[in-house]
C-alpha cells in the first residue's frame, strides 16, 4: 500500500488558494459523528471533525483507495494523527507567542486572505458566467458574485469563517520558520553529494553508451514536463562515458515546395509501409458480407522511386551551393565563416540559432550512434565522418539539407557542476535538511506530550499489523497453491455391460 515517506505539512494550502473545493468521496468503512472524540492531547479532546478535514483533502485529491476498506483505515488513523500534530502545533505557536498574531501580521494575513478570496470569485465567475465582461450590467455582475459566494459557502467557505484560519496558517507558518532555522548547506557538502552522483553515474553508464542516452532522454522529457508545472525534472547524469564527438553543421535551407512534396512523400510512404506490415501480421478473415462489400476507393500508393526522386530533387536544387562549400572546405576556408554566411534562410535569419548562440558556437554539438536528443539524420551524417576534422557528405532531414563537421572528441569523466546546478543542488539539499529538522523537533514535541488514542478508530500501528498479517495470509497461500501436488484421475473401472455395448 502507497504511503507518504514524509510527514505531511501541516500549514496546508486552503482549497481556495487553487480557485476550487475538494469534495469528498464516499468511502467504504464508514466514519465517525464529527464530535466523536478520536484522541485527546494532554488531556484536550481530538474529534473526528478535526481530523475529517484532511481525511476528506486525501480522499478527494486521490490518495485513499476508497475500494479498499484497510487502505481507508489507515488514512483514518493518518487523519488523526495529522490532527493531533495540529493541535500541538497550535499550542506551540501560542507558547512561542506566535498567536494571537501580532496587529501588523494580522493584517497582512488579511490582506492575503482578500487577495486569495477575490481570485477564488474570479475563477469561479470565469469558468461559470465565460459571457460576462466589464461591459456586463451591475446586476449580471452581482448575480456572478453572489452564485460564486454561495458555492464556497454550500461547501463550509466563507470570507469570515476563513479569517481564523488564515491567522492560524500566518503563525503556523511562523512556528515552522522557526523549527528549521538552523539548516544550512555548505559548498562542501554540495561537492560531496555531487561527487557521490559522479561515482553512482560512472558505475551504471561507464561501458553503457546506450543506457547514459536513454537516460538522457528521460531528463530531458522531464524538463519539458516540469516546465508546464507537470512533476519535478530529473537530475541530469552527473557522469558522461566515452564514445561522443562534438560536431557543427551548416543548415542549408531548402525550397518549401520541393521539401514538401519530398515530406509528403516520405510520409504517406512509410504510412503503406506500416500498413502493409500490420496486414501480414493480422488476421486476414473476412465475413461473407465483407468480402461482397465494394472496396471504398484507396490513394493512389507512393513507391520507393518516388520518394528517391524527391530527395534527389531537393540536392540538385542545391547541388552549385554544396559544390562551392565543399570547394571552399578543400581550400581551407573557416567553418564557422561558411556557417555564418550559408546557414541563412531567405530573410537573412540563421538557419540554426545553435551555430551562432553559446554554448555550442563554440563547443558544437555532442552526438554519439545512439543520441536520441536530434533527428536521425543529422546523427548519421555526424557518425559518418572517419576522422577527426572531416566533412560528411549532405544529408537530408525535415530541417533542410546538413553538411557536418567532426571538430573534436569529448573526453569521458564527470560532468562540470555549473552555477546554477550547484544552487538547484544546495536548495534541493536545503530542503532535506528542513525536513529533517522539522520531523526531529516534532518527534521531540510529540515524545514530551501526551497522547492518548480511543477505541473509536485503529491507530496507524494497528492498521499496518492488519494489513502485514493479510500480506502474511496471501504469501501463504500462493505458496501453498504453488507446491501442491497435482490431483491425480482414476480411471474408472469398465463394467461388463460396458463391454458388451462397446462391442460391434
């Protein structure tokens, strides 16, 4: 069963920092009355409706296999847990004399509180009344407002109601500050940590070309996704093995009409090939019916020849340009020169912004056989080439027409931590410290208090005995099932009457 790794935050973000209400889903086990009371913390009383609020946030953002009734238990007795934690965290927020709040952070507390409650309006107004703008009346905009309000009040908001609660937050936030003020991060546990990932990296892509790529790959993918606010991106490799080549490339721009028809081409080409592969491999059965039925009229099929036509179409268009770069090459003449005044499309731009910006007009491009991170023509054209210094033949992709250049061998070994990775590097290892810091001082806390639970929910403990005991049962069984000896069939005896009717 999934569970958290680390405590849970207790200063959570109100649903209406997001604009919506979690709602709670229907759970199998059922819950307490809301003043049934589920634990009492130095002798103050715990009820379920303190411990219902982030009962229901788990099981509305997903967290809670509502199918599974120990699964729900155990988010139960987490709920309450999380409770008691809230509860001594107030109290400690009142003996540090973080609340009541101060009359200045009161008043920024509101302030966030009318900022947070006025965009809740407005995302509510947007997605529900999409028609109404400024040049709406007073009364289609009061009437918006009004349905917004009562949307947040049918599920237990209110303006008012929030105020406490944002003033609580602003001294839990305070409290918490406090707990992990002492974290620090050193440059030399950053260098430690990083020299640990160099010597992790090594082990696994030192004679493993291809695994470093794909991992590549997947940092890559994941930057992407982290860019739009989808999950953290990956650390990159932290170890680069041997077997990559800095290349360059002059991108010659093609004719758009002829890279079209050649791409059209390509595509509806490799489209009959992929077809013609999965009709081998299907099932070819046809029903009476279909096989009567009048076949519906196909395009007409593209050959091999036609798509070599288009491409050789596409070099001789620019074979006088490539003649004279591979004359000036032959003469000594400056790759970069060559860049700068043939990778240029029509309206003077550079064809690839790559070969005129930093890091890689100096540098290059870093390509080996299995680089997934550029089309595939352009790391054929790159691999093509038999030494140091020489030219590849032109290579054509979607991109237009490349003339690669294999200008040095990158050497194996770490990977240089930049500025900004090293910062990334010590906020993530800031961050694990916090965390430390603030699990150690609640654990202290929690230790010096005193907690007592009833008999009205199981405890987190006693929910993972269940649940290792079923784990225990189930283990049991498939054992059982996998050693047992197969039933052995006794034939059964042939009767005399038997005989005779068998006989001719």
């Amino acid at each position: 069963m999934k569970k958290f790794a680390k405590l849970v935050s207790l200063v959570l973000c109100l649903c209406l920092l997001l604009g919506t209400v979690a709602m709670a889903e229907e759970t199998a086990v059922q819950q307490p009355a809301d003043d049934a009371v589920v634990a009492r913390l130095n002798g103050k009383d715990i009820t379920w409706a303190d411990a219902a609020y982030y009962f229901n946030l788990y099981t509305s953002y997903g967290y809670v296999d509502s199918t599974n009734d120990l699964d729900t238990q155990w988010w139960m007795a987490k709920s309450v847990d999380i409770a008691v934690d809230a509860a001594l965290l107030m109290d400690k927020a009142q003996e540090f004399g973080f609340y009541p709040l101060s009359e200045e952070d009161a008043a920024a507390a509101d302030a966030q509180l009318d900022t947070d409650w006025e965009n809740a309006m407005s995302s509510y107004i947007s997605a529900n009344y999409p028609d109404l703008t400024d040049d709406s009346t007073d009364e289609e905009k009061a009437e918006a407002r009004a349905a917004a309000e009562k949307y947040y009040a049918d599920n237990g908001y209110t303006k008012e109601s929030l105020t406490e609660d944002y003033h609580k937050n602003s001294a839990l936030q305070k409290l918490q500050d406090m707990m992990i003020q002492d974290a620090t991060v050193t440059d030399e546990e950053i260098d430690t940590a990083y020299q640990a990932q160099v010597d992790a990296d090594k082990a696994l892509y030192e004679n493993d070309l291809q695994a470093y790529c794909d991992y590549e790959s997947q940092v890559e993918y994941s930057q992407m996704l982290a860019a739009y606010g989808m999950g953290s991106a990956l650390d990159a490799p932290a170890y680069k093995p041997a077997g990559f080549r800095a290349v360059k490339h002059i991108l010659l721009p093609v004719d758009e009409t002829l890279m079209q028809t050649y791409t059209d081409l390509q595509a509806r080409y490799e489209e009959q090939q992929n077809a013609t592969a999965e009709e081998e491999t299907a099932d070819t059965a046809e029903t009476t019916e279909e096989a009567d039925a009048t076949p519906a009229p196909t395009e007409e099929p593209v050959t091999e020849e036609q798509v070599n036509e288009a491409k050789a179409a596409i070099f001789a268009s620019l074979a006088d340009t490539i003649d004279e770069i591979n004359q000036k090459i032959a003469d000594g003449a400056d790759f970069d020169e060559l860049i700068a005044t043939y990778a240029v499309d029509a309206d003077g731009k550079p064809t690839d912004q790559g070969m005129v910006n930093e890091p890689y007009k100096t540098s290059g491009y870093e390509v080996c056989q299995y680089s997934t991170k550029y089309v595939p023509e352009f790391v054929e054209a790159a691999m093509s080439i038999d030494s140091l210094g020489g030219v590849s033949a032109p290579y054509l992709s979607d991109f237009g027409v490349h003339i690669v250049k294999y200008i040095s061998d990158v050497e194996a070994g770490p990977v240089t931590l930049s500025d900004a990775d090293r910062e990334s590097r010590r906020a993530e290892l800031l961050a694990d410290k916090q965390q430390e810091l603030y699990t150690n001082v609640m654990t202290g806390w929690r230790n010096e208090a005193t907690v007592e639970y009833t008999d009205v929910l199981l405890t987190v403990e006693q929910v993972e005995a269940l649940e290792a005991a079923a784990a225990d049962e189930e283990l049991a069984a498939a054992e059982a099932e996998a050693t047992a000896e197969p039933e052995t069939t006794v034939e059964p005896e042939a009767t005399e009457e038997a005989a005779e009717t068998t006989q001719p």
